[in-house]
C-alpha cells in the first residue's frame, strides 16, 4: 500500500453540505441533539439537521481545515461544512485521509482565511476497494482508541503524583 498513488477525487468519496444555523440561533437551547462549531460540541437542540454520520470540517477562521467525526442525529453551525459518504466508500477511511490532509494550498482570504469544497474536492487522494478501506479504517481507528486510552492513563497518573507530591511536603 505504501507505494499506492492518489487515485479518486475527494468529490467523488464525499458530497458537501452547509448549514445557516448560527452559534446564537442554538447556544441557550435544550434539548438531546448536539450542535456542532469549531470548538465541538457548543449545545443542544431539540431537532437535528442531520441524520446521518458525517465528516465535519472548519471552512473559515483559525481552524480552518479541522476535520471531527460526527455519528447519528446532531446540527452544525454555519462555520462547518459536513460532509456525507457517496456509494462504495467508508465514510472513517476519508475522514482520517481528510485528518491528514494539508489544506494550506486551498486557504484563501487576508483577513479570516477560507476553504472552499470546490477546491479542495478537485483533490485527489488514495481510495482503494471498498475492504480495503475497512480494514484500514479499523486499524487507525483501534490506534485512536489506544491513544485514547494512554492519554487517559497519563492525566490519572500526573494527578496521581500530584497528590503524591502534595501529601509528601504537608
């Protein structure tokens, strides 16, 4: 696999999609749905705009290009694009090639910097058969839950040995 070339537009994996919501439309809102921004979740609403697990990415500001894996009902801010699977392609496979991906090429703006779908959609990245890309898929994910883990490990054990420390100089 190491010597596979790009081989399919990112617009032939995913189809793009925005949303009008804004931070304020949802931010005192209740409800079980969350709402995505740039940050993760920002809230709860009642309804979802999507029903579907997506691919979300920062299409301007300082995040720009930051990819987030969203699963069953939720809503994006206007800040996002979302990005839902076409047939014969594993929707995590592109979302980790997108985690990689360098948009720099693709930013635009002086001021707050910019991606368009229609750029970097033009892009071509390695997609190989539909097993191909669950098998893969399944391996960075099972090195994301181990990453996951150790990272939960450490903060448990610098607490540890913050109380450690704290108890010993009483």
């Amino acid at each position: 696999m190491l010597n596979q070339v790009p081989n399919k537009k990112i617009n032939n994996c995913v189809s793009c999609h925005s949303s009008s919501l804004t931070e304020s439309d949802v931010i005192d809102k209740n409800g079980i749905y969350p709402v995505y921004g740039a940050t993760g979740v920002i809230s709860f609403t009642e309804n979802s705009q999507i029903n579907e697990d997506a691919i979300l990415i920062i299409k301007d500001g300082s995040g720009v290009g930051k990819v987030q894996y969203a699963s069953d009902k939720f809503s994006v801010i206007g800040t996002l694009n979302y990005l839902t699977v076409k047939p014969d392609v594993n929707l995590k496979y592109i979302f980790f090639c997108l985690k990689f991906f360098n948009f720099e090429k693709y930013k635009v703006g002086s001021g707050i910097p910019h991606i368009y779908f229609k750029d970097y959609g033009e892009s071509l990245i390695f997609c190989p058969s539909l097993d191909e890309q669950g098998n893969i898929e399944k391996l960075l994910s099972s090195l994301d839950e181990r990453i996951n883990l150790e990272k939960t490990l450490l903060k448990k054990y610098e607490i540890q040995k913050k109380n450690l420390l704290k108890n010993l100089f009483i």
